[in-house]
C-alpha cells in the first residue's frame, strides 16, 4: 500500500516516519530492529550524528524510517539537537517518540513537545525491563489515555513488544490524524504556544498518574532483589566518577585496552595470519602465476616488487585487518560498557587546557580507529569551534588505527623507543596544536551538560555484530582502496613512471628529508590511504633516523582522501583545502628537521 | 655465577607458554581440591542454616593462603586467619573449627606419610634415600609403619572428634579427604617434574620427590614470608647436589616457584580483595557503625582505623607512637581552640576503645566526661585507662559513659569535642546545640578532601547557623571547626523552611543532599531533572577545573562548574 506522501521528499511514495527520543534511550536499536539494518549504536549519548535512514516493512505500509540523532527537548542546542527540530517541522507520515520508562517525567516531555507538532504520533514506552529491575511499574493504557496517542510498551534489545508496535504503527498509518482530543490536548495547545517551560508541570503531573504500584512479577522481584544486595556496584560506578579512585582506574582501563589492540594485533599478524601468508599462500600465488605467465611486465605487476597479489594482500589483510579488529573490539567494549563518557568526565579539566571538552576525547579517541568517525562524533558535542580544533587535532596527529598497524610493523621490529618516541611527538603535537587553535579560533567554550550511561555489561552477540559491520566496512572502504592503490603503484613503478616521479621530489625526499629516492612512493600513494604513506617504507634499507623521519612524515602527513572529503562537507571547501596545507606543511616541516638535526649529531 | 644465571635463563628463555599455561591449570587444580577438601570438611561438621558452598570455602581457604604467603607466620597464620574467616562466614563455633583444622592437619601429614615413601620406592630411590635420609632397603618399612601410624591416627581422631557433644563425621567423608589429600600431595613432585620437563631440564625422579618435598620442609621455617628463600635454597641445592648443573637447577627453581607460589598469591590476593570488598553488612566495629553507604576502599580504611585504635589500647608503644601521629597536634589545637583552662568541664562524644583526645585533655587539667555508644569500646576503653592510672595522672580524672550522642542532654560543660566518626553529624550536632548552654564552645573535627569519602562533613551552614564558626586545619585532611552557641538558635526543624542556608550545587560536600532552589534556564538542565524542587547529591567534582557530577533521579549528570555553581541548593540535614 503507497502513503499519502505528505512529504513530497520520498518520490517512491513510501511512508515516511520518524524515530525521534531522547540520547541513548534506544532509538537506533529500535530503528535497526524495524529496517534490519545496522546502525552503530553505544551506550552513551550522541552515537547517531548523521540521521540514518532505512527502508522497513510495517504491516502492509513500505515506510522510510529515519532515525532522529538524540534530543532531550526541541530547543536547539546543539547541531545534532537542530537537525532534528527541522525535520520534525515539515510534514512526516508518522513520529514515533521514544520514552524512556526508567526517566519518565522528561521523557513524557519530549513527547509532549512532540505532540504540540501536530504530527501523527505513536510513542514507544522503552527499557520497561530497566524500569521494571528499579520498581518503576508505568501504566502504558493510561499514559495513552493522557496523551491521546498509542503506546507500545518495549524492551528494544530483546525485541519484546515488538509486534504490538508493528500493529500499532499500521493501525495509525492507515487513519492518519494529529494527536487530538486527548485530555492533555486541550492544555497543551495553550501550553505549547505560549512557553515551552509550561509543560513541565504538565510532564510532571503525567508521570505520576501514570506511575502504578510496582507490579510484583517474579523476575522484577528477583531482579531487584539482585540489584539491592549488588547495590555496592552502584557505589563502584560512583567511585568510576571520583578523581580517586577514578583517575588511576582511567589510566589502567587505557592501558589495558592499549594492551589488547597491541597485543591481540601483532598475535594474530604475527602468529596467524603473517605465517599463513608468507608460508603458504604467497609461494602458491608465486608458483601458479610464474607458471602461468612467462616473466616480464605483467608478471611484475602481479607478483613484483609491488605485486597486486602479494602486497595488495599482505597489507590490507595481514598488516591492517588485525589491528582493525581488536581496536574495534576494545573501543567496543569500552563503548557499550559506558566507561566512555566517565573517562570523558575525569579528562574534562585537562582538556579544557587545550581549549576542548572531556566530550571530545570520545572523538580523538574514536579518531584513533578512523578520522572520520571521530569528527563525524563531534556534531552531538558543541560548538563549530570546538568541532573544528578537535578535526584539526585528529588530521593532524592522530594516526588512525590501519596507520597504526603499519607504525608498528615498520618501527617496532627496529626498536620500541622509536614506537614511544613517536607516540610522544603526536602527543607533543597535538597539545600544541591544541594550544595554538584555542587562541587563534574566536568563540566560547560550550557548556557541558551531559548524562552519564548505567553501566551495562557489554552483549557479546551486540559487540559481534559491531565488530563484523566494522569488519565489513574495513573491507569495502579500506581494503578495497588500499588494493586498488596498490595495483596503481605496481604500474606505475613497472612502467618507470614511479622512478620519474622520484627524480622530480628527489630534492625534498632526498635533499630535505634524507630518505633514498623510492620514498618518494609512500608520499604519492599516502593520499589515497593514511597507511600507504608507512607501508612502502617496510622493505626499504632504512636506518633508524631515517625509519623515524618516515614515519614522522607519514604521522603528520595528508590525512587520506575520504577524511578531506568529509572536512570539506563539513567544514567547508576552504577548511579542508587549509586542513590539506597544514598537515603537508606540518608533515615536511618537522621530519626535514629531524632529518636535518639527526644528521647532524 | 653470571654464566650460570645465564643459562637459568636461556632454559627460561625457551618455554611454551602453552605449557606454562597448562601448569598453571594443575596448580589451579590442585588449591581447588584443596578448597573441595574443606568444602566437604566443613560441610561434615556444619551445624546449622548456613550452606557451605565450594565458592565461599575457596574464597576464605585463599583468603588464608595470602596472609600465609606474604607474612613469615608459614601455616600458623594462613590457618588462624582461615579459622576466622569460616567462623565469620559460616557461624561455626572456634572449637569446632579447630577440631576441623586439626583433623585437617592430621590428614595432610598422614597422606604425606603414604606418598613419600610411597614416590620413594617407585623412584627407586637410592638418591631419594640418600637424601632424606631413608635407607633404602629400609623403604618397605617405612610404608609399613606409615600405615600403622594412619591407623592409630585415625582411631585417635575418631575418639576425639565423636566424643560426646561433638558432630559424628561418617567414615566414608574421613576416607575421601584422604584420598583427596594424597592426591594434593601426589601433584606436588609432578608439578615439579613437569617444570623441569618444559624447561628442557632432565632431572631423575627421584631427585624430583627429594628436591620437592625438602624444599617444601625448609620453605616452612618461619624466616620469611611464604618460605622466600629457604624454599629456593632447598630446591636448588638438592637438585644440585643430584648432580645438575647450578644454572638448570635455578631455572627448575624458579619456574616451579612460579607455579606453586606467585600463581597461588596473584590468586589469593584476588580472593582477599574480593572478600574486603564483600561487606556483610555486619557492624563488627568498636566504633559507632555508619549510616551513610559507601564504597568498599573506605570500608576496609575504618575498619583499619577501628583495629589500629583497638590495639593501641592494649599495647603502649604503639599508643604512644598513634597519638604522637594522628592525635597530639589536634588536641593541642582543640585546647587552645576551645579557650579550656584547668578544670573546664569537657565532653568528648565519640571517645572510641582508646580515648585519645579524653586523655591528652585530662592531662591539661580539664574534667573530661568521655561517651561512646559502644559498649564494647567503652570497656576497652576503661581496661587501658585502668592500666595508664599509674603512671598517667589525666586517665583518673576521666569519667567513661555509655550513651548515645542523639540522646544525651549537653548541658553543664564548658566545651563539646565532637569526634570525627560520629553519626549522624548533623543531627547529633543540632542535639548539642539545642541542650548545651549558652556561650558552650562545641569543636567538631571534619574531614577535608579524600577523607571525606569515609566521614560526613559537615559545614556551619548546614546546621542553619548564620555564623561560619572557626577553622583550623589540621594535617592534610582533617580540620576543626569551632561552633559557639548563638543566643537566638534555631532549631533544626526550622531550617527547612527559613531558607537561610542557600549554597550552590558545586559547595556540597560528596554524597550530601540538597534540594534545588533555582537553576539557570537551559532547556537541558530541565530535561535531565534539574528543576527546582527536586533532590540531587553531589558525586564528585573534578580536577583542573573539570565538572561536576551530581545524581538525580537515579541518573548521574555531568555539569560545567559554571553551571554548576548557578544552581542554588538548600541542603538536607537528613542523607538518605
């Protein structure tokens, strides 16, 4: 069945509904679980910046779902908070507003809020389980009768409910009609025209009637019973919070989890996947296409010096691939415990030294995996100011997880300091950097307001999911690139091209930086992917100041072409094409030195 | 020496960690058969309500183990702390669980009786005999006349554990520890074997079983903690002395230590951790118990503080060296703060089981009343007082009673010292300056900083006093504040309403209460709970300017300390 397309944006004549609640109360759950797709989703606030849209089936209805980034009223505070208040100010099909059973009071709020919109609306009535474990019993059929609106009672990450929802989606789509005649209706017509801070007595007063007796089920029963004698545990999340015992709880959590991406990193490269390669695959490939082909160009390029099929396999699935996978699965786990935003909490002082908030060490953080995620995070956090020195940070001098791989593999075989060394120069840098843009950029700091999660212990079957479309994108948008770019070399240096090209930088590559000429390579194919700018280095006769100017060059280097892209649609042309200058400048700038002072002690 | 240490470690230098990994699994296994022993042991001997559960026995059995691993007390310490910790957990008499240790000890040595001789003669052991001193023909013997002993033992043991009064413990349980008890013991020289095999060592077996069980001999000497040093001198000289080079020796040495003491320690400090932080809910303390939850470092930091004090009431050195420490600089300012003079009517509230302050103000002439609500301190208390009247001219001039601070009429003194664990502050404190008399200088000690995890502070202002009161700091986190009673004291009913203590958010102390009177207009705050008339706590405020976390509703919300001190708080007398 086609929908009145209300909108005029969906052409295909599909329903257009939007999921619209507060941070982290399970939106993009509920938006995956109605369209099967995978949208991230963590356990703190702000995960959805980019409103995501998918395509589900409810009922006999073909609907767009988009999904909302969190607010917590629809009073523009933020970018993520403003993106939303425009799309609820054009026409939809359908709102579906997610309360939080545990928060009721603000929860009913937003609805409200929502309401005053004039849109069809359907609320769902999440974490009743939550609630439930608390002693929170909610009345759903009241709060519909108060509201004027149905409500479906859910617990989105067991999916129960669920089928109510669907019909209750259904049944509104097929009679679409604004929220009216309910008993709050009246009042809030009047409320919301005049002041929006009015309703809170209005909030209030729904919350508590429709707060019941707490229904004694067995399981809420043993739940809470379980929760009262774990009640030290609310006391250790406290603690979490605390400078002391806090601060050395943060420093052991990042050094555990650096602990886990080195380690679980290098053992599946080193023990598994390098042995495997190297021992089987890469003599079979050597063996099949020598027989195959007769020697000369085409051979070359497949198995040569830049061989498609043995350097377009070792880097992207030996070299990267594990330390892809076990970032993701710390940084998950960190992210669904709800650590992030404590550990964001107790930096928060520190930062703000450098001119950024706690907040954005989720971002830098998030930038060590891949640039841009990390700025992408940054829209649910303040201001462009802000926003714009936390980019530049992460362009700069903060290497994202593949570069970090390939960091590893090519300094830690020589020494471990020189791994220490150049960690400590991207921290070096970017506290300066940090410094420098703080007074340069113009504007205030934001002011911080933000809930910190429960603690929740991480699903295995969530982080698995996590880790597989994390997996799965590496593949598509890192892999593929870095293959590709790859085979370009290959051509390019079996051609003679690459050599000619070496000629033309020699007197940067060699005269300024003092690295032989073939590292004019990594320089040309850095721009495709932030790691090539490392990777070639690994079978070059390098010594050890020449390994640390390389790797210098390659930290500070152009971030890859995705991360411009993303700066430009963000920031504008004009940041990126700066971006592009400070990272190169930065990048010459401080390995010629290095190379230029090593030289001469 | 160097060429030797070398080769220890080029024999170290070789290990699969998969193999280091399965020894460490056995010896595992083995504190685990060792818990199982005691689970069913005491399940034998169990009378009551209380389920023995394997976890729980583990957990107090390594619990034990740390105290027997990291002091030089060997076994003696490791089954005194095991004997508390079982009583505590599953309420069985001492004497029944002595019984139970003895019964226990007996079984070991028995086994060890049936194993060595036994590991002995497989080994064929001239070197064995050689070393332990067994003759070797005479190996036979030996095993017949353990047996014999066993024997005797057991009967013995029956008589003693089925006398009259005492629980019967059934044959079959007595036969399964002990063959559960062989087993332990068994593992022990196969630990060893194993070490040495995995370190590329060939040693005899014989040499294996001496090596083993004379270096567990020597390890329990009571030199040094868990046998550090006479284990590995034992083992090292034996192996040595069976003609392995010293290098090798050392490694077998160092690698069987590994497995058989620094695993086992990781493990019991783990359990002793878990077990500090498992708090029963039972007051065991000599000083008032608290109200206010906290977390566990600060429990196990009292319950310290409760055990140093106890003890400094009994042993004079250290009562001395305590006071000097934590007490004499405080009371000295609390003299001089109070304005007391020879013969100043003082009471002490919150005297403890060594009352300190109570002493040091006897001793500068003052009449001192010292009160505490605990029974059991107080008698402590005049034991220790009674031993210092000789020598202490002061511990005579004070009187000990026993009462509760929120009852006690104040009236009559001249000061109040109000001590720094006494609960609930506020309310005792609106106590005393409700009954004292007028122009009564009331001196309470209140934490600062870190401290305050563990003790309420308290400020003038909370008590709905206009006056801030002096303070003194004292240390690094502790001060004095000195109250004179107002002639125009409000009652603490009354400050509820009388709105005069308006402070902000940021100047709660952690974990106090307040109500929100104002709060700037940013749509957030709203929508995260902070409107006012409702009730949030202060959980922390954060370093370098950081923010501030305050809990409301069940939520912990991060502020900006600019926000945070717009947000107007009448703080609650009453935490909850």
């Amino acid at each position: 069945m086609r929908c009145h397309a209300r909108s005029g944006i969906t052409d295909t004549g599909a329903c257009e509904i939007l999921l619209i609640g507060a941070p982290n109360v399970g939106k993009s759950v509920i938006f995956n679980r109605l369209t099967g797709m995978d949208v991230s989703v963590a356990n703190y606030a702000g995960t959805t910046v980019e409103f995501a849209r998918g395509i589900g089936r409810i009922g006999e209805f073909e609907a767009t779902l988009v999904d909302v980034p969190g607010t917590y009223t629809l009073s523009a505070t933020n970018e993520a908070e403003r993106v939303a208040i425009e799309m609820l100010s054009r026409p939809v099909d359908l709102v579906i507003a997610v309360a939080d059973a545990v928060n009721l009071e603000s929860s009913v709020y937003l609805v409200l809020q929502v309401l005053a919109r004039q849109q069809p609306t359907v609320v769902v009535l999440n974490r009743i389980d939550v609630a439930a474990a608390r002693g929170i019993a909610v009345d759903a059929a009241e709060l519909s009768r108060l509201l004027g609106v149905a409500v479906a009672p859910t617990v989105a990450v067991t999916g129960q409910g669920f089928a109510q929802l669907h019909q209750l989606v259904a049944q509104t789509l097929r009679k679409p009609a604004p929220a009216e005649g309910s008993a709050a209706a009246g009042t809030l017509h009047t409320a919301a025209t005049t002041e929006t801070a009015g309703l809170w007595p209005l909030a209030e007063e729904i919350a508590q009637a429709v707060h019941t007796a707490p229904a004694v089920s067995q399981t809420a029963r043993r739940r809470r019973v379980s929760l009262r004698r774990g009640s030290r545990r609310r006391f250790d999340s406290e603690a979490l919070v605390r400078p002391w015992p806090g601060l050395v709880v943060a420093v052991l959590v990042l050094a555990l989890a650096f602990g886990l991406i080195v380690g679980l990193g290098m053992g599946m490269r080193q023990l598994l996947l390098l042995p495997i390669a190297r021992g089987y695959l890469f003599p079979l490939l050597t063996a099949a296409v020598t027989r195959a082909i007769g020697p000369g160009l085409f051979q070359n390029i497949l198995i040569g010096e830049y061989g498609l099929l043995i350097k377009g396999i070792e880097w992207p699935f030996t070299l990267v691939l594990p330390y892809v996978l076990s970032f993701y699965l710390a940084i998950s786990l960190l992210e669904d415990s709800g650590y992030l935003p404590r550990f964001a909490v107790l930096l928060d002082g520190l930062l703000s030294k450098i001119g950024l908030r706690g907040s954005h060490s989720i971002s830098l953080l998030l930038g060590y995996g891949c640039a841009i995620p990390g700025i992408l995070s940054t829209r649910a956090m303040g201001s462009r100011r802000e926003r714009l020195i936390v980019a530049t940070l992460i362009s700069l001098a903060v290497p994202c997880i593949s570069q970090t791989g390939a960091l590893f593999a090519l300094l830690a075989e020589s020494s471990v300091w020189l791994v220490a060394a150049l960690f400590g120069l991207s921290f070096l840098v970017m506290i300066i950097a940090g410094l420098i843009t703080d007074r340069l950029l113009p504007g205030e700091r934001s002011q911080l307001v933000f809930e910190l999660p429960e603690l929740l212990m991480p699903r295995p079957a969530v982080m698995l999911q996590k880790l597989l479309a994390r997996a799965r994108n590496y593949l598509t948008d890192g892999a593929l690139p870095m293959v590709a770019a790859v085979g370009v070399a290959a051509l390019l240096y079996e051609s003679g091209l690459l050599a000619q090209i070496g000629v033309l930088l020699a007197p940067l590559v060699t005269g300024w930086l003092r690295l032989p000429q073939q590292a004019a390579v990594p320089l040309l194919l850095g721009v495709v992917r932030r790691e090539l700018t490392v990777l070639p280095l690994l079978d070059m006769p390098l010594t050890q100041l020449q390994l640390f100017v390389g790797a210098t060059v390659g930290l500070f280097y152009v971030p890859c072409i995705a991360v411009v892209a993303t700066l430009g649609r963000e920031f504008g042309v004009r940041t990126a094409i700066g971006m592009l200058l400070l990272t190169t400048g930065t990048a010459f700038l401080l390995g010629g030195a290095i190379a230029q002072i090593g030289a001469l002690l | 020496m160097k060429a030797e240490l070398a080769a220890a470690l080029a024999c170290l230098s070789q290990l699969s960690w998969l193999a280091v990994t399965g020894l460490l699994l056995l010896q595992t296994l083995s504190l685990g058969l060792i818990g199982l022993q005691w689970t069913l042991l005491l399940r034998g001997i169990k009378s009551g309500e209380v389920a023995v559960g394997w976890k729980s026995v583990m957990l107090r059995y390594l619990g034990g183990s740390l105290i027997e691993s990291i002091t030089p007390s060997a076994k003696l310490g490791g089954e005194a702390t095991r004997v508390l910790l079982f009583r505590q957990r599953f309420g069985l008499s001492s004497a029944r669980l002595v019984g139970a240790m003895a019964l226990h000890k007996l079984l070991m040595l028995v086994a060890l009786l049936l194993v060595v001789p036994i590991a002995a003669v497989i080994t064929g052991g001239a070197a064995v005999g050689g070393l332990l001193g067994i003759a070797p023909a005479a190996g036979g013997a030996v095993v017949i006349a353990a047996l014999a002993a066993v024997s005797v033992a057991l009967a013995l043991l029956y008589r003693t554990m089925s006398g009259p009064g005492r629980a019967y413990l059934p044959g079959r349980l007595v036969a399964v520890l002990l063959v559960l008890a062989v087993l332990i013991w068994a593992l022990y020289p196969l630990k060893v074997a194993l070490a040495a095999r995995i370190s590329g060592v060939s040693v005899s077996p014989a040499a294996i079983v001496a090596a083993t069980f004379g270096a567990y001999a020597l390890g329990l000497l009571p030199i040094t903690p868990g046998g550090l040093g006479s284990y590995e001198v034992g083992m090292a000289g034996i192996l040595i002395a069976s003609g392995i080079g010293a290098g090798e020796a050392a490694a077998v040495t160092l690698l069987s230590r590994v497995i058989t003491f620094w695993w086992p320690l990781l493990l019991s400090s783990a359990a002793a951790l878990t077990l500090a932080a498992n708090r029963d809910g039972r007051p065991r303390s000599g000083i008032t118990s608290r109200s206010v939850p906290m977390s566990w470092i600060y429990s196990f930091f009292l319950r310290a503080v409760v055990r140093l004090e106890r003890f400094a009431a009994r042993c004079r050195a250290w009562g001395w060296i305590y006071t000097a420490v934590f007490y004499r600089g405080m009371i000295a300012a609390e003299h001089r703060l109070a304005r007391l003079t020879p013969g100043s009517r003082v009471l002490v509230l919150g005297s403890g089981p060594y009352p300190m302050t109570a002493l040091g103000l006897a001793r500068r002439g003052c009449n001192v009343t010292a009160v505490d609500c605990n029974q059991q301190a107080l008698l402590t208390a005049r034991e220790a007082l009674r031993r210092q009247a000789p020598r202490n001219s002061g511990a005579g001039a004070i009187t000990l009673l026993h009462d509760n601070g929120l009852a006690l009429s104040y009236h009559g003194y001249d000061a109040v010292v109000v001590a720094l664990h006494v609960q609930p502050r506020e309310t005792v404190l609106q106590r005393i300056l409700e009954t004292a008399d007028a122009d009564t200088r009331v001196v309470y000690r209140n934490p600062r900083g870190a401290l305050c995890g563990a003790y309420r502070r308290v400020t003038p202002g909370e008590l709905g006093l206009r006056q801030a009161g002096t303070v003194i700091r004292i240390a690094a986190h502790k001060e004095l504040v000195m109250l004179r009673k107002p002639e125009d004291f409000v009652s603490a009913n009354d400050i509820a309403t009388s709105g005069c203590t308006q402070c902000m958010l940021c100047d709660l102390a952690p974990r106090q209460h307040g109500t929100i009177s104002h709060a700037p207009d940013l749509p957030a705050l709203a929508a995260l709970g902070l409107r006012p008339g409702k009730t949030c706590s202060l959980v922390a405020c954060q370093p370098w300017g950081g923010p501030v976390i305050c809990s409301i509703g069940g939520r912990q919300v991060a502020l900006e300390r600019s926000i945070a001190s717009q947000i107007g708080i009448t703080p609650l007398s009453e935490s909850s």
